[in-house]
C-alpha cells in the first residue's frame, strides 16, 4: 500500500478500508500522545472500528479479500453503529441504575446485534473455538443459573466489565501502540538485523538453518508479539534455507511455527496475555516481563536443544559460506536499529507506563533508521503508511479476541462462577498443592 491507493484502479471499499486502517493507527497514537478520552469512548470506538474492518476485509470463510459483498458491508456498518452506541449515549449509561433500570427496547435489540457481529467476527478471524467458549459461558449463564437473560445481556454490553471490560481495554491502549511498534520497526529494516545477527551467531553450527530460525523468531518475536506476523516475517527466509539445507518440510514448518510462537512470551514486547495479566493483577508490566523471561528463555533452549540433535541425527551442518555473515559487519551496519528497543526497556525501568513507552518507541524508530545509509533508504512515506496499514491489520484479530473474551468474563462475573470455581478449587485441593495447581491451569488454558 502506498500514496498510489488515492489514484490506483482498485475496488472502492478496499481503498476506504486501507485509508480507515491508516486512520486507525492515527487515532491511537493521537491518543496515546494526548491523553485517552471517557473509557466508553475509547474503547467503544477501538471495538467499532475492529468489526467494522474485518467485515470489509474479510469473506465468510475468514479469508481477506478487497471485494466485500453488500451483505458484509451492511454487518459491517451495523457492527459499528451498534459498538459505538453506548459512546452516543454516555450520559443515559451512566446515570441509570445498573441491574434495577429496565432496559429499553432498543438497548436490547443493538446488544444481542452487537453481541451476534462479535462471535460472527471473531470466528472470521480466528476460526470457531473461542466464539463457541463464549456461547457455551452465555449458555451456561441461561441455562444454569438463576441470572435473568436481561441481565447478562446488561452486564455484556451496558457496563465496563463484558465487551468494554479490560481484555478490550487492554487492546485499545496496550496492544495496539505495541503492534504499530513492531509493524514499524519490521518496515525499517529491524526484520533483516535479526536474521543477519542470527546466522552470525548460529550460522556456523550444525544444523544452522533451523538454530537461525529459533534466534530470528525469538528476536522478532521480542518486538512483534504476534505468532503469525513472526512466521510471515521470518519463516519467509528460515524455511526455505532449512529445507535446502535437508531438514524435512513437515519439521522445518514446526521449527518456525514452534520458535515463532515463544515470541508471545518474550520480553520486552510480548503478546495480548501478558497485558491482560498485568491489568488484572494491578502490577507493572515491566513486573510480568520480567517473570516471563527466564520461561522465555528456557523454551528456546529446549527448542535449540530439539534442533541441535535432529541436525546431528540427520548430519545437517552449517548454513552455507557464501550465507554466513561477521557479526562485526552486522552491529556496524544495523546494530543502531536495536535501540528503539532499548528505548522501551529503558522509559520501562525509569518506571513511566507502558503505553508511553511504547510510544517513545514508535517515536524513536524512524529517526534511527534514517541515522546511517545503511537503512535510511526505507524511510519513505511509502514504508510509514504501509507500517500503519499492516499495524492496524494486525490489531483486528487482537481486537476481536479481546472482545470476545469479555463476553466469557462478564458471564464469569454476573454469575459468579469464578468464585464458585475457586471454591471448587480449594475443596478438591484441600492440602495437595499439585491438584490445585492443576485446577488452575485448565482454568488458565480456558
């Protein structure tokens, strides 16, 4: 994408969608630089924007197309509409007494529209699981406990603990300047450093090709937080080389999508849990990061290990001579780009939040590009505008999940499960700290 898309011979809706996807990036950042507004509106707007989009930009089979039919443009359009209903009507949600005042006729009809667009967005862009989770906890809700239907319905979309509650407002505020951090940073070249700073380090090994991948997508994984973004960026060069080099296809894709997926728990940036975690459990982000290094860590020494002896089963050597790359020439052409995340790591330390010092990232990163010849070449409008475009695109899936989890957490809430699970808990346990350990994981995994 690229300024050509005001004259480009494209379908109309792809180009409104590119152009919203743009502004999105923009009025987060804005946001992030001025100040956020009413929480409602925040996040009213984050959630609107997300279903709208993916309706536009995805078919039925959860495929992106540029070509919307007129039925998903409509859904598209009502989502919005019914997403930033409670933002146009700010003050009738909060002066009325929550669970006492009826609900009018229309606050009924636009929640469950609104509730429906959301499973139906959500299954688009992440397939069926989590939509079906969410409607088996509503089922549960209904069916199971003495709850009024009126009431869920109220608690999922008229207050700040269902749709609007915090997985969403971690997205709105955390994940989204993350998102655009690594979008960026891929677009100035960061992409190609850690795969050249990767074959200096490992190339020379056996079975180098796949201990590449592992450093790459733990590097990558590091600033993008994302799993898919990780494969699309690096395995584009990591699987090829390691199939060429004799790993087989089927092992050579798990490698990637192993490695790739460890970078959601890998420090500084690391994928939409850790930030719901650290909301809900009232501590610095910096306090989780720092928990999830040493698992970070020892998950990609294992997976290095599982390479190391597949390679020297196989007798895969190193990746070849004309491939490897000094690690001095590396630091001295790209290592600045490094420093937009020592700049998240450093505002972190001096104790300033998250979402400035993702924004102190963002602000750092095309300035450093533009430092040495180097890199300078992809400080382009071009590239700042393609960053946002991806950024933005990236954020939908986070968005909607986030979302849609709030749906399982407002049922959580209303109905009191979770206190009634944590009873569960303490009763199956009793002194055996192993089954309760246990209990939690599945409550964790769920």
């Amino acid at each position: 994408m690229s300024l050509a898309i005001l004259t480009d011979k494209m379908p109309l809706f792809a180009r409104i969608s590119r152009l919203m996807l743009i502004g999105m990036a923009m009025w987060h950042l804005y946001v992030a630089f001025a100040g956020p507004p009413n929480p409602y509106i925040m996040r009213g707007v984050h959630v609107a924007l997300a279903l709208v989009l993916i309706y536009w930009t995805t078919d039925r089979r959860g495929v992106r197309t540029d070509t919307p039919g007129w039925i998903d443009v409509i859904l598209g359009a009502v989502a919005f509409s019914a997403a930033l209903y409670p933002s146009f009507n700010l003050n009738y949600i909060t002066q009325r007494f929550l669970y006492v005042d009826p609900l009018l006729p229309i606050d009924i009809v636009v929640g469950i529209t609104l509730v429906v667009l959301l499973l139906e967005a959500t299954r688009r862009m992440l397939g069926p699981m989590l939509p079906i989770t969410a409607i088996a906890f509503m089922a549960y809700g209904l069916m199971f406990t003495s709850t009024l239907p009126s009431v869920i319905l109220e608690q999922l979309f008229m207050t700040p603990e269902g749709i609007f509650g915090i997985p969403i407002a971690v997205s709105a505020t955390y994940m989204v300047l993350f998102i655009l951090f690594g979008s960026l940073v891929e677009k100035m070249g960061v992409g190609q450093l850690f795969m050249d700073f990767a074959v200096a380090l490992t190339g020379r090994q056996a079975g180098g090709p796949a201990k590449v991948a592992c450093v790459t997508s733990g590097l990558f994984g590091s600033v993008s937080g994302s799993a898919v973004a990780n494969v699309m960026t690096t395995g584009t060069f990591s699987i090829p080389l390691m199939k060429r080099m004799g790993f087989k296809p089927a092992f050579a894709g798990a490698v990637e999508a192993v490695a790739s997926t460890g970078g959601q728990i890998m420090p500084p940036v690391m994928g939409a849990a850790a930030f719901v975690m650290a909301e809900y459990l009232g501590v610095g982000y910096l306090t989780v990061a720092k928990y999830a290094l040493a698992p970070a860590v020892l998950f990609y020494v294992a997976l290095f290990a599982a390479v190391h002896f597949e390679a020297k089963r196989k007798g895969i050597g190193s990746v070849p001579k004309e491939d490897q790359i000094p690690i001095k020439e590396v630091l001295l052409e790209r290592g600045h780009l490094f420093i937009p995340l020592i700049v998240i790591v450093g505002v972190l330390i001096m104790g300033y939040s998250a979402p400035y010092a993702a924004l102190c990232g963002i602000i750092s990163v095309v300035p450093v590009a533009a430092m040495r010849k180097s890199t300078r070449h992809y400080v382009t409008i071009d590239n700042i505008l393609d960053a946002l475009e991806n950024g933005a695109r990236n954020v939908l899936s986070i968005a909607a999940a986030c979302a849609c989890a709030g749906i399982v957490v407002g049922v959580i809430d209303i109905t009191g499960l979770g206190l009634t699970f944590s009873n569960f808990v303490i009763e199956a346990a009793q002194d055996r700290l192993v089954i309760a350990l246990i209990l939690s994981m599945v409550a964790g995994i769920i």
